[in-house]
C-alpha cells in the first residue's frame, strides 16, 4: 500500500515536471515571438506606427495674381469668409442650423446640401455652410459665435476679378477642377486638386499660366488617432505653401476698361498695339460676362443665357472672330502695289462706278463713280475700281505675299488659346479648298478685302502696326522686362509714306471716307486710319422694290459689319486700334468708338510711362 | 521505516507563517504592472480603470488570504455544490443574460454583475479534483472511472460555447485534460485518444471546419492563416496590434509614451490588448519581465503541487495553475498574432473585476494548498469531515 502510495507520488512529480518543462517551452516561444517582433522587425514596426500616428493636412497656396502693365490687379485673392460647421461640437446639425438661421437665413436646398454631408462624412470633418458672406453677417456670427456651439466661422482665399467683365475674355476665369482635370495634371498634384475650395484655370491667362499661377502645396503635420482625428499640429514638422507667381499682362487696365465700356452693349471687339513693341495695350470683346459668377459655380440658367445670347458673350471675338477685312485691307494692296511699282503714286486711273471682267460687272462702292484717282485719293475714298485694277497688275502671289506679311493669315501666338488665323487666299488654297482655279474675278475680290480673304481684329491691329510703324511687330501679351522696337519690315520707306499719307487723308482731309471723325482732339496730334464693311447679306432687287434700302432696315443678324482700323500720331506714330462691329451696319458703327478709344491711349501714352518693370523707359522707342 | 509526518498549521498565525510569499509577491507584481498600463492606456489617468482595478486587486488580495486560510476538508466539502452553482448560473446566462459585444456571457444578480464562465473555471477544478481524490488509482484509466469527469467537463463546456465564448470552452477543455493527465491516466489510454483525436481532426477537415464553427469565428481561422488576404478587415485590430508591440523595440517608447495605445488603433485596449501596451512602452523588456513574473508563478504552482500530499490538492493546485498559465499563453499568443484571435484577457494586468477575483481566489486555493500541504484528509470525506 505504501509502495502503491509512493509510486503514485513519483508518477505525479513526473507527470508535473513534463507539464512544467511544456509550460516553460510555452513562454520561451513566446519570448522568442517578442524578441523577433521588438527586436529583430522593430524598425519596420516603428515605420508603421509613424505611419498611423501622422497625417500630412495639405496646405492650398495663394494664387499668384495677374497684374496689368502698370502693376494693377486685374485677377487677385481676396479674402472669403465663409461659416463652417463641426457637427461633433455642435450636436444635431439640423438644429444647429436652425439656431443658426435668424443671424444666417439658409435656403431649404441649402439646407438640404448641408445635411447631406453631414450624413456622408466623419462628425468631425467642417462642413461649410456658407461661402463668400457678407461682412455684416460674419460680422453677427462671429459676435454670437459663443453661443452657437460647433459654429466656426473662418477666412479663406477666393479668386476676385476687380475688373469684371473687362478682361473676362482675356484673363479668363477658375473653377472647381474636373475629372478631366484632374486627369491632365501630374499624379502627384492629384491632392491638392482635390482639396476643397481649391480651383484651377479654365480659360484663358488662367489656364494658360496655369504653372506660374498655382504655387505649391504647403503641409502640415498633424498627430491624428485611429479614426482620423487631430490630436495636435506640428508646425515646425510642416512645410508651407509657395504662393503662385504674379503674371504681368502688357495691357493697361484704364485702356482696357475704357474700350469694354465704349463698345457698350455692341457685339464688337477692339484692339490697342504698341506699334513699335506689338505689345497689346487693350483686347476687348463685347458683350462680356462677369467671370466672377463662374469662380463660385454658375447656376445653369446663367450659363444658359450666355451661351444663348445672340451676341455671343462667351466668344473672343478680338482673336476668335474672323471677317473679311473689306476695305480696311487696301492698306495691304497699296504697299504691294508701290513696293512692285506696278502703278506710281502719282498715277491715276479713272473710275465710272463700275468695270467689266469678260462677262461680269464690278462695282465701285460709290455708284457714280470716283473720277480720276491717284493711289492717296484712291485709299481717301476708298475707290473699289482703282483697287481692282492695282489688285489685278500686283497679281495674286505677290499679294498674298505681301498679305502674310503684313499679317494678315500669318499665325500669331499671344500665349493664350483661341487665337484664329483667318485666311488669306492663294491659287493653291484655292484648288485644295474648292478643286477650281484662280480667276481674276477672285484677285479683284480679294483686292477689296472681299471673297476668301478673312482677318481677326487682332491681325487687322497688327497690320496696321506694320504699317504705322514700318516694323515687323508681333503681338504680345505678357511683359517682359526688355521689349525692344520690332526689327523693320523691309518696305521701303518712300511705300509706307504714300500709304499713311493715303491713312492720313482718309480722316484728315476733306473728302475723307472718316473725315467727320476730325479733330482727332489732340492739340497737334493727327490720325490716320481706313474704315471698312464686310458686307453679310446682299440687298436683292426684290427688297430694294419693297422699300429696303438702307441697313437700318434689314434684321440686325443681315446687317453688315462694320471695320475701322486707325493709328496716331501720323507723325510719329505710337498706337494703333482695330475695331470691329457685328452687324453696324456699316463702318461708321466703328470708326467713332476706334477714334475715341485712340485717342485715350494716345493722351495717356501707357508705353512711355514707368510699368511693372520701373526700368524699361529707356527700352523703348521715346517720344523723339 | 518509521515515517516523520510533518504538521499542518492549525491557528491564523500559524498559518499566516506558513504563507508563500514569493507567490505573494509576484501576484503583487502583476496587480502593480496591471495598474500602471490601465493608468497609461487611460491616457495619465486613474479613471476610469486604474483607479477599480486597485479597489479590485486589494478586495482580491483581502480574499486571497482569507480562501488560504480555510483547510482542505472545507473545500473538498463545497466543491461538488459550488460546481453545481456554477452550472446553474450558466444556464441562467442562457436563459436570461445580458449581452455584451455580441456575447451572453453576464448574469445581472441585482447589484452584482458577474461572468458565471470565471466562476466555472475555478468551480469544475475543484469538482474535478474531489471526484479523484475519491477514485482509487487503479479506478483511473477505466470507463467507469472517466466518465464522469469527462460529463463533469462536457456539460459547463457545452453550455459556454453556445454563449458563444470559444475561448472559455477551450480553457476548460485544456484545464480539464490536464487534470485528468495529472491524476494518472496511463500512456497508453493517451495514446489511443490521441489517435482518436486526430482522425477526429482530419474528419472535421473533410467535412469543413465552417460546417462547425460560426461564421465570425471561421473568418478569423481565415485571417489568420492568410494575413494578408483581408478583404473584410479581420486582421486590422491583429496587424495593429502586432504593430503597437513592434513598434516597442527593445527598452520601449517610454511610460505614458505609447502613441498607438492612445490613439485608438486597438479596441478596448485596457482589456485584451493590454499587453501591446505595455511592450510598446517598455519594450521587449517589459514584455519578457512580465512573461518571466508569470513563469516563476507557474513554477511556484508546479512546486506547490508537487509539495502536497493529498491527491485533492495535487489536482487542485495543478488545475488552478494550467488554468491560469493557459490564459497568459492564449492572451499573449493572440496579441503577438501567433494565434487566431481568441477573447482572453492576461490575468490580473487586464481590465476585468471578475477575472481578477476569480483568479485571486484561485491563487488562495493554491496559498492554502501550500499551507495544508501536509494534511492528508481521507478519502470520501464529506463536508466538514
């Protein structure tokens, strides 16, 4: 019995030190499973709880601004205050809107939005519940923000155009980005792209100095727990954002403004040249539109509307907007004509009101006829007949040469989008184009600035720089800080006098088809220019018989365009302007706005006077 | 030969001499670490855990010492009544318990709150070591012999895996076998029930582990074995803590120094997971201190078994102490993403009254096992015989 007990004592003890040694065994896996994850993999770990214990919140730059010639803000940041709501701090955001209403009265879709978010994202993300408030109700909020718990109200940065529609064409407008634009930035721009309130160029400067314009992303380091909250900043652990760079335009603003307002509610453009440097001094299109309502988000009525308007508000007629030339491109036929001595100045032809082409009949503009003109009186009055036959002797090529030259259908690249090139025709554009050849009848045509030919307001400026100034001038929109004279065009100086000779006449002298427009209005200052009409519908006989007779009486879409191109001082020429009217129903719809608007830039002379860059007076050409 | 029989203290003092206080000390060890990580993963705060988990620890302790005191007579007296207790309570759980996180595990008894599952634990080792203190050795390895503690494991089991609390039911299992282990069951009868349980393994993996566990119970054998196929997010709160752990390193991040216990990357940090806490503060350090404290008790435990002279104490002791050294292997295995997750606290660190108290009790039964090491009371005896 005893033997029994003792053996049975063993076999415990036994039995007890095998579970013993596995229980030993246990803690030494154990210990080896800590010393492999603290130990040996602990750097890999700590990676990992660095990577739960920070965010990096993205920081939005400011937006460089853009600035006219004379550093005047035309595209600038102002402040946006804005009420944001945490419903963490506020509780029930239904009610915490409610309580918010008699300082902020809410729309019910409003409303709507709010609790929407509100039910899609964490409790403690801000919503915002107004944007681009006024200062007097900020100013109530902020007051009784004490007791509207989870009420925050805040500052941000919004884009604000001070001109308004002025430069809506040019400086062009930003919007929330889409996916598509998202898609076409770099991968790594993705996040500031998508940070709420951020936006990006749509049209435009804005677009097109999209780069310059943006700035970099700043970042701040937060410590965020588990479900995304912050816990802390840590400002000396963040980098800050790089504003964007300013962008400087080489118009002047006072011009700008001046021209928008002058064209008024006309669907027309206008373009102001420096004709030395082709620096643009004003690119005007109207109608305009507010760019501002498109950097909130534009209702769909409003855009609607635009987009409706029979006058195009949304188009950029100055560089988008093509017209035959009409008269205003004698300029172009004169030079050839001179600078190939198909004709003298001094040699006259006779005009009857009409000439015979084989079978067919061309008019002169002035039915009964110019009599005898020279090449001054012929550009004075604007003699169709003279210039069929100067036309006809220079010849297709070397006029579509000397065209291009002048720039008309030349390409120009004023770094934004949308600029047209029109058309200058030739017999080869001819034959791809219609697969017919070139007949006289098309040189005659195009002798007038009638048929194939087309020109944008921007080249009709250039041309008349070219010709002001003798100097092979390319448009220019951003300013640079040395904008040195054009290198000359290569006419010889004895063919650009007897063509602003010709220019002068046309307002200066009695006879004139602009003459009315003299005294320029400068003491000692005179101009020069050529009207034009593009004509878009042709009186039948029929009408004529039922009493139309005269433009006023056609629909305003039948009417004729109206064209001026001019320059001053003629003596020593500074500025020119082109100035084109849909439907004026004639060149005097804008030869009085193009004189008025010259006469502005010429008086206030924004090339001579210090811009952005103080030191460029002595860049360019003086006053000498 | 002539046989020395020590003597069992009979007075408090006596008793109180005869105390193991190195056991005592190590729990107190414990109860300390428990305390300063609940003050930690509150932030720096005695609310809401430290501040109970000390009043727990004391009234703990205080019971400690008092179970120690009663003779082994009393409660081989009170095992079989306390085991039935236990197993109603279950079935009241069953019938009327209060659910928390998706497990009925609580039974409300009006001002007390309490897990009838901890009570179990203790309750089915002192049944079990009753029933073979009883039972003849030669009586050990028979059918009549076993079965009733194999009914006296199945049915609080049965009754707890349906709450459903998988890793109770496994605790008592694994306590269960081992008592039977222990009371001499011979090799051979091992052997074959080993062969048996593996074909029983390789029948459940023809017939589909999905077929017999519940379906958030399957998706975590399946996290588990492909942690980084996670479709449903099931390995977030192991990767996690996995992490908090690494992320430790050798000497840790400091005291009160810990940033994934206090950011919330861990759910109910003071219970399960505390341990991640405390390596991430204190390292491997710490952790392998914490693992040696526990080692050294389940050492003293095998010592203390080993010491005793009636099979009731054996049994008891060594019931007590794998129950015990079960919880910190599952716990700790589970954190260090060894094991699947299984809901197991680290006993007297982890935030939990009734898991305190009932470990502490066990722990009196051993202090007394240790004190009465010598007493012999005979076989059959009944209460206070």
């Amino acid at each position: 019995m005893r033997a029994d007990r003792q053996e049975q004592d063993l076999k415990f003890t036994r039995r007890a030190l095998l579970m013993a040694g596995a229980g030993g065994l246990a803690f030494l896996g154990l210990g080896a499973r800590l010393y492999s994850l603290q130990v040996l993999e602990t750097e890999r770990y700590r990676l990992m709880s660095e990577d739960n214990q920070f965010n990096f919140n993205l920081l939005p730059p400011s937006r460089g601004r853009i600035l006219d010639r004379f550093g005047v803000a035309v595209a600038d940041n102002r402040d946006s205050y804005r009420v944001l709501l945490v419903p963490e701090q506020s509780g029930d955001v239904a009610s915490a809107l409610d309580r918010l209403q008699p300082f902020l009265p809410l729309h019910d879709h409003e409303r709507e939005r709010i609790l929407r978010t509100a039910r899609s994202q964490r409790s403690f993300h801000a919503i915002t519940v107004a944007d681009d408030l006024d200062w007097n109700t900020f100013a109530s909020i902020n007051l009784n923000a004490p007791d509207l718990a989870g009420v925050t109200p805040d500052v941000g940065e919004v884009r604000s155009y001070t001109y308004g529609p002025a430069f809506a064409h040019v400086i062009g407008y930003v919007q929330p980005p889409n996916d598509e634009d998202i898609a076409n930035n770099p991968r790594d721009a993705e996040r500031l792209l998508r940070h709420p309130g951020f936006r990006v160029g749509k049209t435009g400067v804005e677009i097109a100095r999209e780069a310059d314009l943006r700035g970099q992303a700043g970042a701040l380091k937060t410590e965020v727990n588990a479900r995304g909250r912050v816990i802390r900043e840590l400002p000396e652990q963040s980098t800050q954002p790089v504003a964007g760079s300013d962008v400087v335009l080489t118009l002047d603003a006072d011009i700008q403004r001046y021209a928008h307002e002058r064209l008024g509610s006309e669907s027309a453009s206008a373009v102001v040249m420096d004709v030395n440097t082709g620096e643009l001094i004003a690119l005007v299109s109207t109608p305009s539109f507010d760019p501002n309502m498109f950097v909130g988000g534009i209702s769909t009525a409003d855009y609607s509307a635009l987009r409706e308007n029979d006058h195009n508000p949304l188009y950029h007629k100055a560089i988008q907007g093509t017209y035959p030339p009409g008269s205003t491109f004698k300029a172009v036929v004169a030079a050839a004509a001179l600078e190939h001595e198909v004709i003298r100045a001094d040699e006259t032809l006779r005009c009857t009101g009409s000439t015979r082409l084989g079978d067919r009949t061309f008019n002169c503009w002035r039915p009964q006829g110019h009599g005898v003109v020279g090449m001054n009186r012929a550009i004075q009055t604007s003699c169709d007949i003279y210039f069929y036959e100067v036309a006809q002797r220079v010849g297709i090529d070397r006029l579509y040469e000397m065209a291009t030259r002048m720039g008309v259908g030349a390409e120009f690249d004023i770094g934004i989008a949308g600029v047209r090139r029109g058309n200058m025709p030739n017999p080869a554009w001819k034959r791809a184009r219609y697969n017919q050849g070139w007949s006289t009848g098309d040189t005659y045509n195009t002798g007038i600035g009638q048929g194939y030919v087309t020109a944008s307001p921007l080249q009709l400026a250039v041309m008349t720089s070219r010709v002001a100034s003798g100097r092979a001038v390319t448009p220019t929109l951003y300013r640079n800080a040395m904008m040195p004279p054009a290198p000359h065009i290569g006419l010889r100086d004895e063919t650009l006098a007897h063509v602003r000779g010709g220019l002068r006449s046309v307002v200066e002298e009695v006879g004139g088809t602009a003459h009315y427009l003299s005294p320029f209005g400068i003491d000692g200052v005179e101009m020069a220019g050529k009207t034009g009409t593009a004509q878009v519908y042709s009186i039948t006989a029929a009408e004529r018989e039922a009493g139309i007779r005269s433009q006023a009486d056609l629909p305003w879409r039948l009417r004729d365009h109206g064209l001026f191109v001019c320059f001053a001082p003629v003596e020593n020429p500074r500025y020119a302007v082109s100035v084109v009217v849909e439907h004026g129903g004639g060149s005097s719809s804008a030869t009085r706005p193009a004189r008025d608007i010259l006469r502005r830039v010429v008086a206030r002379d924004p090339s001579s006077r210090a811009g952005v860059f103080a030191d460029l007076g002595n860049a360019r050409p003086g006053g000498a | 030969m002539a046989v020395f029989r020590e003597s069992v203290p009979r007075d408090i003092p006596g008793k109180m001499m005869e105390l193991n206080w190195t056991l005592v000390l190590l729990l107190v060890l414990l109860g300390a670490a428990g305390v300063g990580m609940l003050y930690s993963v509150a932030g720096g705060s005695w609310e809401p855990w430290a501040i109970n988990h000390v009043i727990r620890f004391g009234l703990g302790f205080v019971g400690m010492i008092l179970i120690a005191m009663f003779p082994p007579r009393f409660w081989m007296g009170v095992a079989y009544p306390v085991y039935v207790g236990a197993l109603i309570l279950l079935v009241l759980v069953e019938v009327n318990g209060v659910t928390i996180n998706g497990s009925q595990r609580w039974v409300d008894l009006g001002p007390i709150r309490m897990q009838p599952a901890e009570i179990m634990k203790l309750a089915l080792v002192l049944a079990l070591a009753r029933y073979y203190h009883d039972l003849p050795d030669d009586k050990v390895t028979t059918i009549s012999g076993l079965l009733p503690p194999l009914l006296i494991i199945g049915m609080p089991a049965a009754l707890i895996v349906g709450q459903p609390d998988l890793g109770t039911t496994l605790l008592l299992a694994a306590t269960g076998a081992m008592v039977i282990f222990m009371a001499g069951l011979s090799w051979w009868f091992i052997l074959i029930v080993a062969g048996v349980g593996l074909a029983g393994v390789i029948g459940i993996g023809l017939y589909g582990l999905e077929n017999i566990l519940a379906e958030y119970q399957m998706d975590r054998v399946h996290a588990f074995l492909n942690p980084d196929f996670d479709p449903l997010g099931i390995n977030y709160h192991p990767n996690q803590a996995v992490i908090t752990l690494g992320s430790g390193g050798m000497t840790g991040k400091g005291f009160l120094e810990g940033t994934q216990s206090k950011l919330g990357y861990l759910p109910e940090m003071q219970t399960d997971y505390i341990f991640t806490a405390l390596g991430e503060e204190f390292g491997f350090v710490g952790g392998i201190a914490v693992l040696a404290v526990n080692a050294l008790i389940m050492a003293q435990g095998v010592i203390i078994a080993i010491s005793c002279k009636s099979p009731f104490l054996r049994v008891m002791t060594i019931g007590i102490i794998t129950t015990y050294a079960s919880y910190v292997f599952i716990n700790v295995g589970m954190v260090s993403r060894l094991l699947p997750v299984v809901g197991v606290p680290l006993p007297l660190i982890s935030y939990g009254g009734t898991v305190v108290l009932a470990v502490m009790a066990g722990f009196g039964l051993i202090l007394g096992a240790h004190i009465h090491r010598n007493a012999e009371p005979p076989r059959g005896a009944g209460l206070f015989g």
